[in-house]
C-alpha cells in the first residue's frame, strides 16, 4: 500500500510529502520545505517512527519555498536527488530568491539527476511517472503514481484554483494547457496532492474549479 504523510513548512505553508510503501517502507520525500530544527525534527521523526526508508529527493519545481529543506534531507538520508532540468536557474539562484524574502538559506549541494518524461523510477511496489507541466515555473513536473491513482501537483493546479504566473519564467497559457493535457486528462478519481492547501480530484476541479471553466 502506498501512504501520503503530508507537512505544512515555512512562512509559505508549503506542503512537504513523504510517500512511502508500507511494506518496503521505501519512500520519496517531495518538496522539502523544513526551514527550521522543529520542522527538520517533524519530519525526521516519521521517519524514524516508521522505519521509513528514503530513496529520493524530488523538486517538483526550483521555488525557495518548495527547497528549503533540500540541504537537511540530503545529508540525513542516502536519497537521489532530482530537480527539473528547466528549473536550474532558479535553484542555482536560490539564496537569491531567500533574500527577496529576508529568509535564511542553506544552499543544498546539485541534484544527482535531472526529472524527464522519459524517466520512471521504481520504489517497493511502486513506480512514478513524471508530468511535464511548465506554466508556474519553466520546468515544472507532477509526479504520477497510475497504480495508486495519485498525483502530486506542485503548484501547477490546486484546490478551487491554479498556480501563479507573474513569477520568473510563468506563462498563464503554458500552464492552462500543462493542466488540460496532462493533468485533466487523468482519470476522474485520481487523487491529486497540491504544493499548498488541501487534497482534490481531477473530477472535483474539472467540475468546479472556477479558473478551468470553458470560458478559459
């Protein structure tokens, strides 16, 4: 079985996942956000707690908020570590965009490997698909589990709304198609897990999110 523990960290509120296999308890820990000892110590006692066992480390897309943790995770775990290709800019000029935000910053070492549509790892009984979906960052990705019918939606799409654009690199039409083609055409009880704010359906937003009405 696979499990979903979600954190909220940081001034930002930006939800950290962990999803592991309840059998191996391999997991991959998405966005870490942890900015602080309390919030590192939170999510190093699931792990603890569990037995859990962390292979990767995945950015869903190279925002401060979403990389905050990407240095205390590195060092505590044997995990891989893969940022989108797209989004090195950003991650490389992250103790930038901290300062823009008067946040302090520990700079995290360069990822092992670079996400691509082509790539799909496997944990215990479970493989992730990689969604590109550029729109809120130029190198965005979800992060797909089609067995589990669960996707991780960064800040592509959220509940009742969608990410920003006004960011470096955003472009609203980019993102409306990344969320029409590749995240509304999975199927309508895929659970989806946004970068902010709680749990959805690709049904519910496709029904009742007021920004994928057929006006836009």
């Amino acid at each position: 079985m696979l499990t979903v523990s979600k954190f909220v960290f940081n001034p930002f509120q930006v939800n950290t996942y962990i999803v592991w296999d309840s059998v191996s308890k391999e997991a991959v820990i998405v966005d870490p956000g942890c900015s602080n000892h309390s919030e590192e110590n939170e999510l190093s006692h699931l792990v603890v707690e569990h037995d859990i066992k962390p292979k990767y480390m995945i950015l869903t897309h190279s925002h401060i908020d979403h990389l905050l943790g990407c240095k205390f995770v590195k060092e505590s775990f044997p995990v891989e570590f893969y940022v989108p290709e797209k989004d090195i800019p950003l991650f490389k000029n992250a103790d930038k965009q901290a300062a823009a935000f008067g946040l302090t910053f520990n700079r995290p070492p360069m990822p092992n490997k670079y996400l691509s549509e082509n790539l799909e790892i496997d944990f215990g009984n479970h493989k992730i698909q990689f969604l590109f979906t550029p729109g809120h960052s130029p190198g965005e990705y979800c992060l797909y589990f089609a067995k589990d019918k669960i996707c991780i939606t960064g800040d592509v799409l959220f509940k009742g709304s969608i990410g920003r654009t006004d960011l470096w690199g955003g472009n609203f039409e980019v993102l409306m198609k990344s969320i029409k083609d590749k995240i509304l055409t999975l199927p309508n009880d895929t659970l989806l897990y946004p970068g902010h704010g709680d749990s959805t359906t690709v049904r519910d937003e496709r029904e009742t999110n007021p920004f994928l009405s057929e006006g836009n």
